[in-house]
C-alpha cells in the first residue's frame, strides 16, 4: 500500500477513537443508574432503608454527578480533556469495585458518591473529545448520534442486566462496570492530545455549587420521609441561598465555573432548559415505573427490566433519525418533533397511572424514549456549536450539569409523590402530569424559537 495511503488510513481509524470512547463512555455512565433502579428492593431488603434510602442510592450518584460537572469541566479546559477523561474512569473503575463489596448502606451510598464523582469528571470530557475529534458538521453530527446512541442503548441494557444478575447477587450490577472501564482505559492512550487553557481556580463557586445542590436535593428528599419541618426545611433554605449566592458569584470572580455570557444566546439556553427538563422526566419515569412494577404490582426484576427493552430499540431509531432532520430540517424541527413525541408518552402514562400494568409502562417509555433520543442530538449540538473554541469543557459540564440536576431532583420530587400522596397511584399521576406540563413548556419554547440555525 502507498505511503500516502497508509497514512490516510491511520488518521481515519484514529478519527473513530474519539467517538468511540465517549459513545461507550456515555453508555456506561447511563447505564449504571438504570441498572442500580432494577437492584433496589433487593437492596434494601438486605442492607435496610426505606424510600429514602433508595433514593440516596440512585441521587448519591446524580448529586456528586451534578454538583462536580461545573469542576469537571473546568479541568477539562485546563489540563486536557484526554486527561481528565482517563482519570475519571479510572476512578469510576475503583468506585464500581467500592459498591460491589459494600456491606452497609452508607457503605454503598459512598461508594455512588465516589461512582458520580467519576462520572462527573468522564461526561464532559467525552463531550469535548468529540468537539476536539470532529469538525462542526455532518461529522460531528453523526458522533453525537452514536455518542446519544450510547445513552438510549443503556437504558434497556441496564434493567436487563439488571434483572439477569440481581438474582445472583446485587452487586454484579456494579460489579459488571469493571470490564467497560478496563476496555476504555487501554484506548484512552491512542487518543490525540488535547488543547488546554491556564485560568485560576474557582473555589468559592465550586462549594457554593456542592453546599447549594446538596442542600436543595437533600431537603427534598428528606421531606419524603419526615414533615417539611427541621432538617428538610433547614437543608432546603441553606441550598436556595447557596444557589443564589453561587449565581451572584458566577458574575463577579474573573474565572468563573459558568460563565453567565454561556447563557447569552437564545440556542444555549433552549438546550440547558431542554436538557434539564428531559432528564428530569426521564430518571423520575424510570425511578417510578420500577417502583411501581416490582414494589406494587409484585413482577421480578428480569420481567421488570424487560419493560424497557423495547424504549432501546426506539432510542436508537430516534438518535440516527435525529441527524438526518438536523441535517435536513434544522435544529428546530428535531426539538418540536422530540418534545411532541414525549408528549403522547406522558400522556399515554398519565390515561394508565390509576392502574399501570408493565404494557403502559412499555408503551410510554417507547414513546417518551423515542422523543428524547431524537431531542438529545440537537440539544448537545447546539451546545457545542453555541460555545466558543476555549470553551468547549466548560459548556459541556454546564448542558450535563442541568441534565444531571434535572435527573437528581426528578428521583427527589417524584419520590415524594409517592410517599406524600394518599395512594403510590396517585402519586404516579402526579408525577406524570408534572412531566407533561414540562414538556408542553419545552415545546413552547423550541416553538418560538425560530432563530436556532438550519444545522
């Protein structure tokens, strides 16, 4: 062969390296929510807790998720984006071993906190590895296809794994993470390396996010299970005031965590509310539909899990269809055909939520999956093509700070439907009448915002 063949040959493999790893590692970071909702009653009926514990297991991943993604991105910027991707799933590695021999409660929530930590530091930094791989165009295009692709496929393959090993022992479910991070980490050494830009630390806005979001997230949670008085109420003032001290801060330091001019543009903020409200909606969905098939309906965690095969098939289908209206209609048309189809999801749960069978939780999931995978694309995209050159870490963390936000009050909120309402059917038609109303207000929004660019 040629040498200059060989070369072109060389750069095209080592153009798929990128894709590949951030498409996987999105997988593996999605899936481990989806799996660990199959594992909880098994859970607590070994190591103890009630509704709030199971909920600190599923948001002591989201929360440290969330709250470091703003930390994660800035490193990312400024140590490399290859860097920081390796070092996150060498940490999501340990921590997936942590939870596997956890024998406790608190054990196993620690073990998520180090889990989310992980994550936090892999997520935006995938991102960035596709924005530093691909040029802005079909090509970038189609790695955030495959990079959505990965999400949509891990939230049938997590109950189904869920449900095969949950049988044997529940911590497989955490145990199985090892062999995915072992695989990434030994390509993470063939990627290009990756640009990095000097600026300060952000201190004070790093532990007014983490105080802010812990505070608010807890007192949520907590006020499922006690009165919204004392420590919930405590918690919940303590996290709206750091919030809003974070904010001030953001427009006063010289370097801050998120840049408020990231907000600037009317696409930037379509895809933080966009992001945040499809999250929200899809981990309080999953959260409440396990609950509802295992705790209440009695079925087993395989049959459970296999509610949300199909969703995964439809994702996929929603995801490569996704870069076609991109390319073909524009940003615009992919969001208003996403939301609307989330919208005949909702509604198809809310007509079933006074009886909900594992049929209406298929068939929901299939369409509300099928509306989001064909959103998600567009929203990451018009991050990455909103945000400038240097800032392709940082606008990556803040879009998957607002996802992982949305997700970590979704399981919050929604958990306390079930637990403050008079019957859990009541509390299912609550939380899948709040789901719709955010869609409809999502919808309205991508409606009049006719300025988002053809692709």
């Amino acid at each position: 062969m040629p040498a200059t063949s060989q070369s072109a040959t060389s750069r095209e493999h080592h153009s798929a390296i990128p894709g590949l790893l951030a498409s996987v590692a999105m997988f593996i970071v999605c899936m481990d929510t989806f799996i660990t909702n199959v594992a909880l009653p098994t859970i607590e009926a070994e190591l103890g807790g009630g509704m709030a514990a199971q909920q600190w297991v599923v948001d002591g991943y989201t929360l440290p998720f969330a709250t470091l993604l703003l930390l994660a991105g800035n490193l990312s910027d400024r140590h490399g984006s290859k860097r920081i991707f390796g070092i996150g799933m060498a940490l999501f590695c340990a921590a997936s071993l942590v939870c596997g021999f956890a024998g406790t409660i608190a054990v196993l929530v620690a073990g998520r906190a180090l889990l989310g930590t992980g994550a936090a530091l892999v997520m935006p930094s995938s991102l960035a590895l596709i924005k530093e791989g691909y040029p802005d165009g079909p090509s970038r295009s189609k790695a955030l296809a495959f990079w959505g692709i990965g999400g949509s496929v891990s939230t049938a393959v997590g109950p189904i794994l869920g449900g095969i090993l949950v049988p044997i022992h529940w911590s497989l479910t955490f145990l199985i993470n090892i062999p995915f991070c072992l695989a990434i980490l030994a390509l993470v050494p063939r990627l290009k390396p990756s640009p990095t830009m000097r600026a300060p630390f952000d201190f004070v806005g790093q532990v007014l996010a983490i105080v802010g979001l812990g505070c608010f997230v807890g007192g949520i949670i907590q006020s499922g299970s006690e009165s919204l008085v004392g420590l919930p109420l405590s918690l919940l003032v303590v996290g709206i005031v750091a919030i809003v001290a974070f904010i001030w801060s953001q427009s006063r330091v010289p370097y801050p965590m998120m840049p408020l001019d990231l907000f600037g543009s009317r696409a930037m903020r379509m895809a933080m509310l966009g992001g945040f409200s499809m999250i929200l909606n899809w981990n309080g969905l999953v959260f409440m539909s396990t609950l509802a098939l295992q705790q209440h309906l009695g079925l087993t965690p395989f049959i459970s899990g296999m509610a949300f095969v199909p969703c995964a098939f439809t994702g996929v289908l929603g995801n490569l269809w996704s870069d076609r209206l991109i390319g073909g209609k524009g940003f615009r048309s992919a969001l208003l055909v996403g939301f609307g189809c989330m919208l005949v999801g909702f509604a198809v749960l809310i007509v079933g939520s006074q009886a909900l069978t594992l049929a209406h939780v298929a068939a929901g999931t299939i369409i509300v999956g099928f509306g989001g995978a064909i959103g998600t694309p567009a929203l990451s995209a018009l991050v990455l093509r909103s945000a400038s050159a240097n800032q392709g870490g940082i606008a990556s963390a803040v879009f998957n700070t607002m996802r992982q936000v949305g997700g970590a009050l979704g399981v919050a909120v929604f958990g306390v439907f079930a637990t403050a309402l008079p019957t859990f059917a009541d509390g299912l038609t609550a939380a899948f009448a709040t789901s719709f109303l955010l869609v409809v207000a999502m919808f309205a929004y991508a409606f009049r915002s006719r300025d988002l660019g053809a692709h």
